[in-house]
C-alpha cells in the first residue's frame, strides 16, 4: 500500500520508473487483498480493487510507447546506423509518448485516490482474516490460476496468438505474486516466483515486439498516406523486424516448455502451504 502511494508523485509526472513501481505494487495489492482482507468480498475491499485496477489502467497508457523507443534505438545502434527516416520515426514516437503521458496524467487525476486511501486504511484497521481462512483462499487462488494458466497454454500449443499469449502473461503474472504471498505466509522461499517470472518475462518479450512491431506498421501507413515512401519504408523494414524478433521469442518460449514450468511450481507452492 505505501509503495503505491509513494510513486505517485512521480508517476503523474511521467517518470518512468516511479510509473513502473507503482503499476507493479497496485497489481501485487490486487492479488493479496481478497486473501489477506478479513471481509474479501466487502464494499470497500470491491471499491479498493476497482480504483486499482483504474490505477494500473491509466498509468499503463505510455509504457509500451516507452518500450517502443528503447527498441528501436537499441536496434538503430546495433546496426551501427541511423538516417532521416530513422530519426523522424523517432522523433514522431517521442511525440506520441509526450501526448500518452499527458493524457495518462490526466486520467490519474481523475481517479478518487483519496477514497482509495481512505478504504485501504480502514481495511488494515479491520485486520486480516485468520490463518487457516488466508491459507484456504490461497489454495483456491493458486487452483483456479494455476488450472488457468495450464489449459490456455495447452489450448494454445504451438499457435503464434499474441492476444491469447499477453492473456496468459497476465495471468502468469498474477500467479506469481499469489506464489510471492504463498512464501511469506510459509516463512521460506521457494522457485515458484523466479520460475513464474521467468515465464512472464518470456511471454512479456513477445508482447513488446509484437507492440513496438504495430507501432511501426501504423507508422508505414500513415507515412505512405503522406507520400514519404522512404519513411514508409522503413517504418515498415522496422515492423517485420520486431515482428520476427516476437516470433523467435515465442520460440524460445516453447523450448521452455511453459505447462511444465507451471505445473512444478505449482507443486512448489502447494508445498510451502502445507509447511504453513
């Protein structure tokens, strides 16, 4: 809870960092209140998770933007060149992050922070509900994500889906922080969080190309709309390249076999429950 109300300030500013620690602790809290709250299903836990779900929704505005020009000055130094073209995409990206940052501030604003606080007070004054109700609620989290996460990956198989995969990277995601709580209510470690973030992070590299990729591809459309065929050009030759880069980390990911990863730590977490 502090840590979201300490990157605030910053993130309405549009630091980056401050933006992505935010997001982060506002996913975390969203996942451990309805196992830690006493009464998980009262009118202020309900509010508090829909005010941070609105949280990591406006400030997410911008982030993939932000990743789109890392990449591409990554790529642009890696082959050891730029040009006009290269540098006008670049120049209408950071324009575009300029505009998604205001508007991403502009939302924050409108978001009842205020009522936030007050309900996430009042739900620590109320206490947590005791072990063996935080324990049960832990198990049926981790069962019903976990068997989630399994069939969509086995559904899916080998079928390149970018919009089923970043589904399943949410849902990874929200494994692995119900496994971060599984190992502190047991009082010892275990590999299911490097494991499950392991995981998200392959499935978040596909995401992010596949993103910076349709960045491009508009940008080739909307430059030949223009008339600039050689900014058309390569904002295209750019598109099939970070399409290719998704491609071959969905690749990687598939060498990794993910059900398999999954499953173990599901195991891992059941028994850190069973030494809670």
């Amino acid at each position: 809870m502090q840590r979201v109300f300490k990157h605030l300030p910053k993130t309405l500013v549009g630091d980056e960092e401050a933006m992505h620690e935010m997001r982060v602790a506002a996913r975390r809290l969203r996942v451990t209140l309805p196992v830690l709250a006493r009464k998980p299903r009262g009118k202020r836990v309900r509010r508090a998770l829909a005010v941070l779900r609105e949280v990591t929704r406006a400030s997410g505005r911008g982030r993939e933007l932000d990743v789109a020009l890392e990449f591409l000055e990554a790529r642009l130094r890696a082959v050891g060149r730029s040009s006009p073209e290269s540098d006008l995409l670049r120049g209408q990206l950071a324009n575009a992050i300029h505009r998604s940052r205001r508007r991403m501030a502009n939302a924050m604003l409108d978001i009842e922070i205020a009522g936030l606080r007050r309900d996430l007070r009042s739900i620590v004054k109320g206490g947590s509900a005791d072990d063996f109700t935080v324990l049960g609620r832990l198990r049926e989290t981790r069962n019903a994500l976990g068997r989630a996460l399994v069939r969509g990956l086995e559904a899916l198989g080998s079928d390149f889906d970018p919009k089923a995969l970043h589904r399943l990277r949410r849902q990874a995601r929200r494994l692995r922080y119900a496994a971060e709580v599984s190992d502190a209510l047991a009082g010892q470690g275990s590999d299911s969080p490097a494991a499950l973030k392991d995981l998200q992070d392959r499935l978040g590299r596909i995401q992010d190309n596949q993103v910076v990729g349709g960045w491009f591809s508009g940008a080739a459309v909307a430059a030949r709309a223009r008339g600039q065929a050689a900014v058309a050009t390569e904002a295209g030759s750019l598109a099939e390249w970070f399409d290719e880069q998704s491609r071959g980390h969905h690749r990687d990911l598939l060498e990794g076999h993910p059900v398999q990863v999954v499953t173990r730590a599901l195991e891992a977490m059941n028994r850190a429950r069973t030494a809670a």
